[in-house]
C-alpha cells in the first residue's frame, strides 16, 4: 500500500476481489464498469462543478474477468485516456500489478505492458461501490456494474 | 483504401491506367458487376459485359459526379460516330450510342477500367446495353407555384453598378465568411445563430439607394415593392447554400433575388418529395411568392457544374462566381401563413411548453414508462436500422462510440473493435444491457457524465423526440457535440411526424387498412389527455400524425387482450426540423440528412 501516493479523494473501502478463473464466460456474468469507463466519466454537468475529475473510486466489491487481448485495440485505446488517472485509479483497487507510472514513449510494441493496460482498462469490473465528485463529494452509487450518474433537477 | 490505390489516382499525369495484372483484373470485374448493379437499380436497365451492343453505359461516372457531355463526346468520338449521348440529371452513369458495334467494341476494350475521368481522376467503368432510359430532359419551365423568374431583368451596366455596391475582398469577407459562402447585410443583419433577424437593431447601412432603379421598373410592371433588407450573398464555383426556407416570422413575401455574374440551378424541393431545378440564368430576377416562398425549400447544390437547358436537351455549363441580391421586407409580428409545415411561428403557437412542466411530462409520461414496459420493449426491438449498424460499422478500430439512449442495447456489441458505453434513463433497460454484456451507465440524455471530447462516434437513436420543448432539444445535441472530439461523428433518429414521405412507412403498413385505403382521422375524433397545464391529443396508432407533440399509446398484451395502456410523450419531427437544430450550432457541418422508414436522421461532424 502506498497510502502516500493516493489523492485523498481516492477513499479505499473495502475491496473483496473475486477472481474467475480464465474460461470462456457467460455473458450475463459480465456485469461491468470498468476503469475504461471511469476514465470518460466526469460530474462537470453539477451545478457548481467546474472539472468533475477525476471521480473518486469507493469500491465494494469488483470481479476480475478474462477477456481476450487485443493489442491493436488497446494501443489505439491508450492516447484516449488520462493516464495518470487510470494508473490512480487502478492502484486504488489494487490492481496496479506493477503498471509503471509514465507512459513510455513505444508502447505500441511492447506487448507486456499492452496486456497489463488491457488488464486494467477492461478486465477489471466494479459491481459495486460509488465514484465520487472531488469538488463537492457528491455521491455516484454504482449497482450491478451500473454507475447512476443521474442528476437531481436542482442539482444542474 | 487499398481499394482505390489499385484503382487510383497516384499517378496524375497518366490518363490511362496501367494494364491490369491477374489480382487487379478480377478487381476490375468484381467493381464492374458492382457497378452494373447499381445502374440496374438507379435506372433499371441491366447491362453486362458479355453481350456486346451499340450502346456502351458509362456506370460510374455521370452528371452527378461531374461528367459533362462534352467530355464523353471528346473521349469516346474517336472511336467511331456517336449516335448520341445520354446524361441523366442526378445520376452517376451515362449511356453512350455508336452508329455500329464494332466501335462500340472498340472502345469499350481501350476505355475500360483505364481511362481516369471519373470522379478524383479515377478510371471509368463500362457495360453494354440493350436498352436505353427514356429520355426525358429536364423541363425547366415547370417550376414551383408562386415562383417567377424574369430574365434579363437588368442590363450589363446595371450588373456592374450593382456589383460595384459590394466588395467581396479575399481578406475582408463582409459580415462573415459562411462554411460555404460570403454574405453581406444592409438594413437588418439576419442571424444565422437565432435563423432571424433582430426587429430591434436596424445596421447603420440601409438598402443602397443604388438600387431604387428597381423599384421603379417594377413598378412599371405592376408590383409595388420596396424591401428593407438586403442580402448580398457571394459563391465561387463548386460553393452552395444548404436547402432552406427563408424564416416565415422574419419576412414578408414576397422574396426577391437578382442574380448576377454567372447562371445557377437553383433546386426547389417540396416535403412531399416533389425536386424541380429551376434555372436562374445572369441578370434575371427571381420572385417568390405564396407556395414556393413558404412550402418549399430552396438551395444551391455545391458544385462546379449545372445541368442547364440547351439546344440538345440538357448539357453541363460551368459556373463562375455567382453574386445574388436578395431583397426582403422584414415581417411585423408573426406568421400567418397556411403553410404550416415549414413556419416556424406555427412551431413556436404549437410548442409552448416550458421547461419545468416538460421536466414532469418527460418524468410521468417517458421515464416512468419506459420502466413500466421495458421487458415488453426489449422483446419487440430487435430489428436494427440498417443505416445505423453501417453507422456503427464504419467506427475505425479503438474509436470510442457513445450510445446516448441506448435503450435495450440494440446496437451495442456490434462493432468488435471499439470501445462503446450506452447510456440510458431507465434503470430496467439498462438492466438488460448488463445481462448483455455491455458497458452502461445511468444518465439523462439532458447532462451526459463524460468528458470533453472523448467520442469519436456519438449515436442517439429514437430519444430526442421524448423531449417536451426545443430548448431541451437543442441542450441534447449540444451535448452530443461536446463529447465528440473535433472530426468526430453523430447519428440522430428522430421520429418524423409524416409517416408517409416517400411511400407508406412500415410503421402505417402494420395496419391492415392502411394497406387497402388512406381512411383519414380528423381532429373531431380525437381523444384528448391533460397533464398537468397541458392537455395533447393521444395519437391512433398506426395512423399519421396530426400533430406534433402528442401522447402515443403503448399497450401490453396478456394472453391477447390489452392489459394496461401506457401513454408516451412525443414530439414528432418535421421536415428539416432536426437539420434546423443541428446547423444552430456553428461547430459542426452536416454530413447527410435523409428519411428512412417515418424517421428524420442526420449525421453530422463537429469541425471545430
């Protein structure tokens, strides 16, 4: 745990990982958000919010599932994101697994380092928990791998 | 890609194409049946390769795509006399006729797949025929009611006075340089933001007093008209203006336009689906009165060519720079005009429904119901619309596509290779997308919780009608831009409130008496429901509809009979309505807007 490199709005709860061992899997057992995801999400629309990022992560519980590797895939995926905030949030879960901090400069043909982004930008699902505004600590609950970013009409 | 390097435009100063080799050859002949295919459906004359006539179609290249008749006459005479030639307007194929088959022979054997004057440079593709299209030249003597041209209106010297009045420079273009042309006003400015004018802030500058000859001349003619407004519009060639109705609440008719320095077709199209071209030649005054100023739509094609009469038929004329006067009285008050479909003061009358009752409609009457019907929704939407899976499809590997309203999920998981998160209001549809598999999350299509930016594909199908006012509407697709990266693409769907644009829609065939005879509602019959301080008629399935905003039935069946009746809040699009909203926003450019099967569509890419 490095407590010290963590953002105090990234609050780490509980996490009880369930690992399904790798075969090909039901589709109705992928319920999902994944940290791909999270790295889009934003609660900029709230009144009063000017960012709205990163969400903060409050995991209950998450579930690691195989999906097949697509290096093409993820290395077109990799300029889309945020990085620092994807390596934040996957050492929040505790599945950085050695995810290095700074993206290298030929990513593209490492392959290695391919497998463990992919690993954490899509094998990595919360089912539940909450994301949170960092600017007014607003709550997001996630269900069922279903964030509700729902917002009151007071809220906009 | 690869494909048009094979048959491509690489090596420009090459007029004919290399011999193919074995590989490119059976290229060549599969893109030859493709495109025999496609003049079979366009024209519905089959041709082949095998059954050599006189008659040799050009099937790739036509009017459409920037042939002219005298560049098939230049490459193809040489082979032999021609007995004619046959352009089609608005078609990308063209028939040419020997006197014998020898040099028909001939010339197919040399031209094919290797002569580049195609569209980008690119080689033109034969076939023979046995018979050919019924000639039917454009006849540009009909034209839309109301609609008057008066050639030669002014003399040269009086087009150069005119033209003397404004000055286009490359730097300085005016008021704005538009995406596709230059624009001038005197007297009022119209806004092409709020598509009017601002009744309350006349320009310093009124209509030159230059053009007072004008109004003399017409009337001596019997027309007494003097405008308060003008619009100095400035095109080059292959520049256009998008097909529009000049707004019914901002001006009076009529609407008068001088043309000058070059000629142009001005298309007229009618909602029910009625093209005429009308051919505006130089220093000609065009008046527009009655149905053609307020039921049609006009615009200029951009293009560098026209169709235009000739002693022949029809023939392509190159157009130079065209510079139009258009001259308007401003409106006082609203429109009062018979033409609804297109009157924006009728739309305003009709929609008065302000945001926090849409909020409670949209809540009761779309929200709550989705909820109370989505396992019955889930089992009845299975059919995707084919435009939008090749939508979808056409996303390059690693884009991130965003279903806005991604109901069921019908078109998630359909693309492999992107990233695609779905969106939705209710809780039980996105329910069935996480049974599915799919990434989702909760929102309102009002507030989308992504960053700036990030899609590069944006598809919100048959949701932005479930809006209760235009305010609401417009915030939607705003949001749709702002998570578009620059270059990114949209696909809307909207419902159209005419269910019978092109022919029956499958949405009225689905009733058996639709098919036999048009038994019309009227408004007598309807039944009416009030929600809170607004009271809309409840919509007969599978009927057209009367109106735009409207409450349409859902029922849930049990065992064949209606166990429970839910009512959803719609408003029904007109035609150009979803452009209207789209092209409100000067950040993106509209790639296409069609009708498919009762439902408006537009795809569009933010540019900026």
């Amino acid at each position: 745990m490095r407590l010290g490199l963590t953002p105090a709005f990234l609050v780490k709860i509980v996490s009880s990982v369930v690992l399904i061992p790798a075969r090909s899997v039901h589709k109705s057992e992928l319920v999902k958000m994944k940290l791909l995801t999270h790295n889009m999400l934003t609660s900029k629309s709230m009144k009063g919010v000017t960012v709205g990022y990163p969400l903060g992560i409050n995991v209950v519980d998450i579930k690691v599932t195989e999906v097949d590797f697509n290096p093409e895939f993820i290395s077109r995926i990799i300029p889309k994101l945020d990085w620092s905030v994807l390596w934040k949030a996957a050492d929040t879960i505790g599945q950085l697994d050695d995810l290095p901090k700074e993206l290298s400069q030929e990513y593209e043909n490492d392959n290695d380092f391919l497998k463990k982004v992919h690993h954490v930008l899509l094998e990595v699902d919360i089912v539940n928990g909450e994301l949170v505004c960092p600017e007014t600590g607003r709550k997001f609950p996630i269900n069922n791998g279903i964030p509700n970013m729902l917002l009151n009409e007071d809220e906009v | 890609m690869a494909e048009s390097c094979v048959l491509g435009c690489e090596s420009e100063e090459l007029k004919f194409q290399m011999e193919p080799s074995g590989n490119s050859l059976k290229k060549l002949e599969r893109k030859m049946r493709k495109c025999h295919a496609v003049v079979e459906k366009e024209t519905g004359i089959p041709c082949s390769t095998s059954n050599p006539t006189k008659n040799v179609v050009v099937c790739n290249s036509g009017l459409s795509n920037g042939l002219t008749e005298e560049v098939v006459m230049e490459s193809f005479m040489s082979f032999g006399t021609l007995d004619r030639i046959i352009m089609l307007p608005g078609k990308s194929c063209c028939f040419v006729v020997f006197k014998n088959l020898a040099n028909a022979k001939d010339a197919f054997e040399h031209i094919n797949g290797k002569l580049k004057i195609a569209q980008d440079n690119k080689p033109i593709l034969l076939g023979y025929s046995e018979t050919l299209p019924a000639v039917r030249p454009i006849d540009f003597r009909v034209k839309p009611p109301g609609l008057k041209v008066v050639p030669d209106f002014i003399s040269e010297a009086e087009e150069e006075l005119l033209l003397s009045l404004v000055n286009f420079d490359e730097d300085e273009g005016g008021d704005g340089v538009m995406k596709h042309r230059q624009v001038k006003h005197f007297g009022f400015e119209f806004r092409y933001d709020i598509n009017n004018v601002d009744k309350d802030a006349p320009l310093e500058v009124g209509v030159p007093a230059e053009c007072d000859f004008l109004w003399d001349r017409l009337k001596s003619r019997g027309l007494d008209f003097r405008p308060d407004q003008l619009t100095v519009n400035h095109y080059k060639p292959g520049q256009g203006i998008p097909p529009h109705v000049d707004t019914h609440s901002a001006f009076d008719e009529p609407l008068l336009s001088v043309s000058l320095s070059s000629d142009i077709v001005m298309d007229f199209r009618h909602r029910n689906g009625k093209h005429l071209p009308v051919f505006v030649p130089r220093r000609s005054l065009t008046i527009m009165n009655g149905e053609s100023r307020y039921d049609w739509t006009h615009g200029i094609t951009p293009r560098k060519l026209d169709v235009v009469p000739s002693e022949k038929g029809i023939t392509a004329n190159e157009r130079g720079v065209r510079v139009s006067f258009t001259f308007r009285r401003i409106r006082q008050g609203e429109c009062e005009c018979i033409y609804k479909s297109l009157c924006d003061s009728h739309r305003r009358k009709a929609e008065d429904i302000s945001n926090e009752i849409a909020a409670k409609l949209e809540s009761t009457h779309v929200h709550q119901v989705y909820e109370d019907i989505a396992d019955h929704f889930n089992e009845t939407r299975h059919k995707p619309w084919p435009n939008v899976l090749d939508f979808v499809l056409s996303m390059k590997p690693g884009s991130i596509v965003v279903d806005i309203g991604c109901g069921n999920g019908k078109y998630m998981g359909i693309n492999k290779n992107v990233f695609d998160m779905g969106c939705d209001r209710s809780f039980n549809l996105l329910d069935l997308c996480v049974e599915s598999g799919y990434n989702v999350f909760n929102c309102n299509c009002l507030s989308v919780p992504l960053r700036d930016g990030i899609a590069d594909g944006v598809i919100c199908i048959a949701v932005i009608h479930h809006l209760a006012n235009e305010e609401r509407r417009k915030q939607s697709i705003s949001e749709m831009i702002r998570v578009l990266r620059v270059g990114g693409r949209a696909l809307i769907y909207v419902w159209a409130k005419d269910q019978n644009y092109y022919r029956k829609s499958s949405y009225l065939k689905q009733n058996r008496k639709n098919r036999k005879d048009e038994t019309d509602i009227t408004e007598q019959d309807e039944i009416k429901f009030s929600f809170d301080r607004v009271t809309l008629p409840i919509h007969t399935n599978r009927k057209q509809f009367l109106h735009q905003d409207l409450f349409v039935p859902w029922k849930l069946l049990n065992e064949g009979t209606i166990s429970d009746e839910f009512l959803r809040y719609y408003h029904v699009f007109e035609e150009n309505e979803l452009d209207y909203l789209v092209r409100t926003f000067d950040d993106v450019e509209v790639i296409e807007s069609y009708y498919e099967q009762g439902n408006w569509c537009i795809v569009f890419e933010k540019v900026k």
